[in-house]
C-alpha cells in the first residue's frame, strides 16, 4: 500500500498525484468499528484527521487511541454531531471547513442498520437521511477545502446489500411502508450512486471518487434487540472479517497511488467490481441526485451541474 503523504517518486499527472507533506482527512463514523481501524490506518500514514461522530465518551476515547498511532505526531480532533440530523451536519461542516481549509480526503463512513421504521428531525427515514443524505450534504459543504487540495478523494462505505433492486426513491426517504432490509440496501446502493455521480459533479476535476464495501465484519453494526440482531451477532462473531480487514479497501481507495480507474467505481476487495444494474441505472443515479438537492435543502450556489466530457 502506498504512503499517501510521501511525495511522489515521479511526476504523475494531477489527477493521481497525493499530497506533498503532511494531509488531512475527515472520517465519519470513526468512534468504532470499519471507520475506527480506517482512521487509525491514516494516522499512520501521517494524515492529520478530524473524527465526526455523536457526542459520546466513545469519540474521545477513539481520538485519543487514534492519536498514540499518529505518525510524526500527527493531530487528531473529535467533532461531535449527530450525522442524521440535517443542522447538525451543516453545523459540523462549517466548524470542519474552519478546522480543514485543504482537505485531501473525506471518508463517508458513519452509516447504521435501524430495525424500526423512525423519521429524523427532518422528517425523514433515518437510514436514509443517516447514510445517504448526510455524506450527500457533507460532502457538498465541504467542496471549498476538498477543491483547495491538489488531488482531493472522497471514499463512501457502501455495502454489497446495495443488490437491493431498483430504488423507489419516495418510498426509501420516507419509509413507508417500512422494510428495514431494503431500506438498508437502497441506501447502500444510493452511496454507488452518489459516488460515481459525484465524480462527474464535483467542480474540482481532479476530485477522486470511490464507494466500497468492506465485507461482512464483526462490529457493532446492526445491534440492537431482537432474534434477528442476535443471528447478525452472532454470524459476525463466527464469520465476519475483523474491522481492520474490513477498512482495508476503503484505506486502499484513500491512499492507492495511482488512484484506482476508473473514477467513480465501487471497490471491494482492493479491486474494482461492477456493482448491480439497479446501481448503474443512469436515470436512478440523476435523479437521485437532484432529489438529495432538494431533500437537503441545498442552496443554488452549492449545486454542482454534470461536467460533460466526464467520467
Ligand atoms: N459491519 C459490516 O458487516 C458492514 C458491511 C457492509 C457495510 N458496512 C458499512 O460500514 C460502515 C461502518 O459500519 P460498522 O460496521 O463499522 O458499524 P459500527 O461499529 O456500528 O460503527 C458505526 C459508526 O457510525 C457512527 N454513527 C452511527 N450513527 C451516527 C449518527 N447519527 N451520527 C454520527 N455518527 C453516527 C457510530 O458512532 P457513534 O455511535 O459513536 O455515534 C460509529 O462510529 C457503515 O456505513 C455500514 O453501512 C458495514
């Protein structure tokens, strides 16, 4: 795997080149499982990292486990938000911005499995609005740093569930009727979307853009009560792979030097896999996107037009 950080050893062209000296990356969702051993990989690359999750003794405590791994003394920051609320994610944005003004990497991960149907403050399905309107929001909020460093990613944890089908893009925002399954899948399918879509939009053309899936791994993912937690629990315990084998794509996506081709793809494995035909539907992928622009309430002067001409 290739040290991000580290200057080049030849002159690639813009798109592929990392960082000269030290790099700064966002990681959502980084309190605990895949995000905690993801973060924990970028600090010891060397990246300055800002942590995004709820308030909790939990984020402090992974800040601080995160940081005795830094390289060179790398910082690491907490930022407490709760990711499903719509204000929250502009409120944290902006405190990131001030924090990051160049950020060379933003790692959507915080995402969750909610068994019952629950609307956000925001009125909507919360595991749509928690994993796939809020990277969709951050990720628009946060383009002034991004577009500010010379070869910005933006890697989103996906899931092989996003082989969900077509998405009913009413029926998942606002869950009704409610199937947490599908719920889950089609938010797993919108990050697809969203991230090959964003690799076209973003108006800063060497702007990488990657969704992944990082295995079935043994964390806290899915817990609650219920026979059907239970079952996950323990087939996570016998089965999954270990959080750190989990963020090893998503690690490979942040720092793999030359960045994987195409821009856009869904990763698993360290490899580039062609995800399902409902997550390649064109007219799903826009019309996802113009919807989010509207569900989250975004201004005209953060809507970013389709670049013709790219990937
Ligand atoms: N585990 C698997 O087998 C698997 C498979 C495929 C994809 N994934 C994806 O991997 C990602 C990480 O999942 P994981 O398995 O590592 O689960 P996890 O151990 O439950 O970690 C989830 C992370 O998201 C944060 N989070 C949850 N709700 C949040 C909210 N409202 N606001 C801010 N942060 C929030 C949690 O922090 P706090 O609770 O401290 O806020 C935690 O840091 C998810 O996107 C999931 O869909 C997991």
């Amino acid at each position: 795997m290739s040290d991000a950080p580290s200057p080049p050893e030849s002159a690639p062209d813009a798109s592929d080149a990392r960082p000269q000296g030290p790099a700064t990356a966002v990681v959502t969702g980084a309190s605990g499982g895949i995000g905690l051993e993801i973060a924990r990989a970028l600090a010891r690359h060397g990246f300055e990292l800002h942590l995004v999750s709820r308030g909790s003794a939990r984020g402090s405590a992974a800040r601080d486990a995160v940081a005795a791994e830094a390289r060179d003394g790398a910082r690491v920051h907490f930022h407490p938000a709760d990711l499903a609320s719509l204000a929250d994610v502009r409120r944290v944005a902006g405190d990131l911005a001030d924090a990051a003004p160049t950020l060379d990497l933003l790692v959507n991960n915080a995402g969750a499995y909610v068994h019952e149907r629950s609307l956000t403050e925001d009125g909507f399905e919360r595991t749509f609005a928690l994993n796939h309107l809020s990277p969709f929001l951050l990720t628009h909020l946060l383009h002034g740093p991004l577009a500010a460093a010379a070869a910005p990613r933006v890697v989103t944890t996906s899931s092989s569930a996003e082989r969900s089908g077509p998405i009913d893009l009413e029926r998942a925002a606002y869950g009704v009727p409610y199937n947490a399954l599908r719920a889950y899948g089609w938010s797993k399918q919108a990050n697809v979307h969203f991230a090959r879509e964003l690799a076209r939009r973003a108006p800063h053309p060497a702007l990488r853009s990657y969704s992944f899936h990082p295995g079935f791994v043994n964390t806290n993912f899915g817990s609650g009560a219920g026979l059907l937690s239970g079952l996950v629990a323990l087939a996570q315990r016998a089965f999954g792979r270990t959080p750190e084998q989990g963020a090893a794509t998503g690690v490979w996506a942040a720092t793999q030097s030359p960045a994987p081709d195409p821009n856009g793809a869904f990763l698993v494995d360290e490899a580039v896999k062609t995800p399902s035909a409902a997550a390649r539907d064109e007219a799903v992928t826009t019309a996802l996107w113009e919807r989010s622009e509207a569900w989250v309430g975004l201004r005209e002067e953060e809507r970013w037009p389709r670049r013709e001409g790219a990937a």
